[in-house]
C-alpha cells in the first residue's frame, strides 16, 4: 500500500504508531506532528474552541496570555452539544483535568506549552464535565500545538 495515502487519516497514523509499539503516548518529530495535524482537521466534526476560552485555559494553568492559538477538539457522537446549549470546547477538558486533579497542573501546562510533539493514543473517548452545568461529556480527540489526544 501506498505509504503516503495510508498516513492521510488520522486513524492510520495512530494505527502507524501501535504498530510501531506505542500503547500509551508517543513523541513524534515535527514531520509527523505536521502530517497528523492536517489529519486532525480533516476529521468531521472539528470545534475550534472560542478566543475567550482560550484565554481563559491560559488563565487556569498561568501561560502567557495568546500563547494557545488553536486548541480543537472532536467531540464524540452526540456530544457536540451539551444538553444546557454549551458547544464542547478544550475548556470542558481542561478544567476537568484540574479539578479532578487528573493531572498535576505544571504538567498540563507543560504539555500546552507544546515544545515536545506529544500525542497520547486514545482509549476510547475523554470524558469530562460540561464547564457550564456539570454533565458528562466525551470527546473523541483533541488537539492543540505540539500535542494530540486522538
Ligand atoms: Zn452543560
């Protein structure tokens, strides 16, 4: 098969790195992290999470203010919308992660600081809590500069 076409889905290039032995989480180099980004955006269902939300993440872990340009996300079916009318965004995770103190917050901060080209492999969805209302929600994969969720 033909290398190229096989690494155009983002399904291939996360099949690509478990068949290279990554379970977890990955590092690729800037080339991958290229590719595998315009993968993302070419998935369905793609929510850019709003300027003011942005803002607002990088008010929570203290980065420095504009430092998130873009942080995507796709939420799982059904999930685009909350039930309360709030549109899923990377605030729902992210303030999830903190208060469930998922992880420490210097390293979600680290990790949207975006120097290492991570990406974690998904295991079946990210839940979190609506940022407006508390209820459940999924996503299906996430992005941002230098690190993916998919
Ligand atoms: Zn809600």
């Amino acid at each position: 098969m033909d290398k190229t076409r096989e690494r155009d889905t983002l399904r291939a290039f996360t099949d690509r790195l478990r068949g290279d032995g990554f379970d977890a989480r990955a590092i690729v180099s800037d080339e991958e992290m290229a590719a595998a980004t315009e993968a993302f955006h070419r998935e369905e269902g793609v929510l850019d999470t709003p300027a003011e939300e942005l803002r607002y993440i990088e008010g929570l872990l203290n980065l420095p203010m504009g430092h998130l340009e873009r942080f995507s996300i796709v939420p799982a079916a059904g999930y685009a919308r909350c039930a309360c009318g709030r549109v899923l965004s990377a605030l729902d995770l992210v303030a999830t992660a903190l208060r469930r103190r998922v992880h420490d917050r210097d390293l979600v901060r680290d990790t949207l600081l975006g120097l290492t080209n991570l990406v974690e492999l998904a295991d079946g969805g990210r839940a979190a809590d609506c940022f407006s209302c508390g209820r459940a929600v999924l996503s299906s994969s996430y992005w941002t500069h230098g690190y993916m969720y998919a």
